[in-house]
C-alpha cells in the first residue's frame, strides 16, 4: 500500500518492551501493521467515508501511541530480539517394536508445547499454530499466532503459550490475548506459571520471576547456560541447565540447593516431592525437591529429549533422540523401550493411561499405554493409527487487539475500572461483593485510565489479586 507512512517504535535497551507500530493512509483507507521489531507482525486495515476523516482517525491511532512512550523510528535500525529455536537431530529408532499409536495429528512445523487436559489436548508448533483437540482426535479449534510456539503451560484453568517474539497469550478465553511481555534482552527457552507468576528460563541460563501485573520481580544466573528447564512450587523454582539443577526460593530467589546431573539438563518434569531432569547424557534423574538428593536414575540409549510420569511417579517415562520411548518403575528399572512410529518425542504428558507425545516431524501422538497393550506391541502387535485431518472448516482464532463494546452489564457480569495509581494503570473491582482494593491481572494493551469494562467472571488467587475468566467487553 502507498500512502502516507508513520513508523513509531517501543524499545528499552536495558529489557522491556521491543515493539513497533506503523500507520499507513492511502486515501480512506488505514492500515496499522505492529508487532515485535524484527518481525512482520499483524496487520489491521480500516476504510472511512473521506479521505479527511482516514488522515483523523490515522492520527489519533498515533497519538495514542505516542503519549504511551512510542517514538519515530527507521525500521531496520534496531535488530529484532534473540531468538534460539531449538534445533534438534532425530535418528530412527533401534527398537525392535513400535508403540501402539492409536491417532496421529500433523501439525506441519516441529512441535514443542504440549498441554493434556481432562477436557482436550493441545499441541503448539514452531509455525505459531496452536490446535485444540479432543481426547479421541478430533480437531476442535486452532489459534493463529505471530510466532513459533516455545511451549505451552497450564496454571489452574489458564492456558498460555510462551512464543519466540516474546509474548506470552493466555489462550483460555474465545479470543487469545497478550498476558505477559517479556523482556528483548532475554532468549526465552522455557516457561512455567503458578498463580500468575511467570517464570523465564534463557539461553545464558538466567531466570527472571515477573508477577501477575506482567512486572518484573527477580533475576538469577544459574552456574551453567542453556537452561531448557523451568518448574516451579509453593517452595521452590527449580531451574535446569547445562551444569545441573538448582532450586531457589520463590520469594527473592535465594539459592535453596544445587546438584550437578549427568550431563545437560533438556527438560524438566516435577511431581510433589521430586524433580525430573532429563539430560543430553541418556539418563533422566530423579530429585528430591527437599534438598536435591539424586533419588533415582532410568537409563536410556541416547539423549533424553523429553520425559514426564503418571500420577505420584508410579511410571516415568522418555523420549530419546532416536525417535525411542521408554517406560521404567519409579525405582529406574526399565520395564520397555518402543519405536514412536514418527520422530523423536520433543514434550510428552501422561493421562489416563494414555502417552501423549509432540515430535520433531510436527505431529501430536496418542499411544496406548495400557498393559495388555504394550504387552502386544511388544509381540509386534499394534492397531492401524488414526490419521487425524483438520476439517476445513475449523474455526481460527488470532489474538485480540480490541475488545467489543457493550452498552449495559448483564446481570451476571461483573464490573472493573481502570485507574492512574503512581504512573501505573491498575484494574480493580467496582461491583459489589469483591475485595475493591485488590488489582484485578488484566491484559496491559486495552488499558485505558478511567474506562470501564465487564468480565464473564473472576477467581481470587491465594496471592491476593483477581484473575479474568471468559469474555472482556468495553462497557461505554
């Protein structure tokens, strides 16, 4: 499009916002294109009855940008943020059988988050594509965003995905949103969230604690760089890098422990007294949370890319980097060693005695991981795998920019205001029957002092804050 152009930009060198925005007015037309510098970002294009009343409407969308710290810039002058996706090799299995995959998902781009919940599953790839599907296979839904999923993580009833721009979108809502933003000086490797909390693993093996206002809270270098694993407790932040793990205390970060593994750590599972490590030296260890203790080793052929256990840590099990995956007691004995079928398993979650897996060919599996069926698999024996197609007409959802608008609250609908406190837009309660002092976490890009909104409903959290569940509308 040709036109008038204003490129602005957001950008504080020393961590924080990394963004750009740029208005286009080409008659009555507008077009916005924003996103993280260095990216191509999403583009908005509005048409209005004059031409006059485009150039009014392009200046206002600046304005506002601008008093929120924007300034003019020249694209390309600032380098877009770190970026590591994580390249990893995948040889075919040397197992002599293969497991029984009752369905098969492709998603079209190597796959790392995976989140298994009671109701559906779902699987984010290096693409930004983020699908929902249903216990059996069926594909419900998919989102759309602007960049590669890193992984993806439940907190309660929230769903977030942590994605290479370095945006985090809580998913739990019809619509997804930008919930966190992190710094552009951090090379994001992994997440986790607990009651809000955002905890960031990075490529120079630092951790950084941001709360529930998406504001920054404390940092720490672990010993060793490359950290893949970020888990976190009511106790602990338990961090893993290529020198081992180490536990800090959630409030400050004092170190608790630290315990050198077998090798680098390349993910990171926990149960309620222990800690799982796998590492790029074929074993996973067992960790007492307590005080780092080795409790336990399960022996695997090659590097361990994955692993994950079911409930209490009855079974552990891992995926290796020949396309292997393994299932041991919870004292380390191996009890077998199946062929995926497909790739090498990048993230796994167990449930209900079902083994799901995302692998390097961009794929969500499904395995069967009962007795009497791994016993037949065993013996060659395995049914023909369901393979899932995406109808063509499955709903997409891409992030929510604005919110719409409503004249009245409904009867069911709950009230919250934002307001200026200490150069700080905070959101609280105004209906009745809440704590009105408490802040309500709330998605910082459709902030507006003064202004009203209404939420399908809110959940305390044991920290002291609101958390939105459902819907936001712009009440006016």
């Amino acid at each position: 499009m040709t036109g008038t152009k204003t490129y602005l930009e957001l950008s504080q060198d020393g961590g924080g916002a990394h963004k750009f925005y740029e208005v286009t007015v080409a008659g009555t037309t507008v077009a916005v294109r924003y996103g993280r510098i260095g990216a191509a970002g999403q583009t908005q294009t509005s048409t209005f009855p004059t031409a006059e009343k485009a150039k009014a409407a392009a200046a206002r969308k600046i304005g506002e940008k601008v008093r929120k710290g924007y300034a003019p810039a020249v694209a390309g002058g600032r380098a877009a943020r770190p970026v590591t996706r994580r390249e990893v090799a995948s040889a075919p299995s040397t197992a002599r059988a293969v497991a029984p995959v009752l369905w098969r998902f492709r998603t079209g781009a190597a796959a790392f988050g995976i989140h298994i919940g009671e109701d559906r599953c779902w699987v984010g790839n290096q693409s930004g594509d983020v699908y929902t599907l249903g216990h059996d296979g069926e594909v419900l839904a998919r989102y759309q965003l602007p960049d590669g999923v890193k992984c993806l993580v439940a907190d309660d009833f929230w769903i977030y995905a942590g994605c290479d721009d370095g945006t985090v979108y809580d998913l739990s809502a019809k619509l997804p949103f930008a919930a966190y933003e992190i710094a552009s000086d951090v090379d994001i490797f992994w997440l986790d969230i607990r009651e809000g909390v955002l905890n960031v693993a990075d490529r120079a093996g630092g951790l950084t604690v941001i709360d529930h206002e998406d504001e920054y809270q404390w940092s720490r270098k672990s010993a060793g760089a490359h950290a893949w694993m970020v888990r976190r407790d009511e106790d602990a932040v338990y961090h893993g890098h290529i020198e081992g793990v180490t536990a800090y205390a959630p409030d400050g970060g004092g170190e608790l422990w630290h315990t050198p593994t077998k090798g680098a750590v390349l993910f990171g599972w926990q149960e309620d007294t222990s800690v799982y490590a796998g590492t790029n030296h074929r074993v996973v260890q067992r960790l007492s949370k307590a005080d780092g203790t080795v409790e336990a080793t399960y022996q695997c052929d090659t590097a361990v890319y994955s692993c994950a256990t079911a409930p209490g840590g009855r079974y552990v099990f891992a995926g290796d980097s020949a396309s292997s995956v393994y299932c041991f007691t919870a004292d380390g004995t191996r009890l077998w060693k199946l062929g995926t079928g497909g790739g090498s398993a990048l993230s796994m979650q167990y449930l209900d005695e079902k083994l799901y897996m995302v692998t390097t060919d961009g794929s969500l599996v499904c395995i069967d991981a009962t007795d009497a069926a791994i016993a037949a698999a065993r013996t060659g024996s395995v049914p023909v795998p369901l393979d899932v197609k995406s109808a063509a007409a499955l709903p997409t959802y891409a992030p929510a920019t604005t919110v719409r608008t409503v004249t009245t609250a409904t009867a069911t609908g709950i009230v919250v205001e934002c307001t200026q406190q200490g150069g700080r837009l905070r959101v609280h309660v105004v209906s009745d029957g809440y704590e009105p002092t408490w802040n309500v976490q709330f998605p910082r890009h459709i902030r507006q002092p003064g202004a009203r909104y209404v939420v399908d409903a809110l959940s305390p959290s044991s920290s002291g804050f609101y958390r939105v569940r459902g819907e936001i509308k712009r009440l006016v």
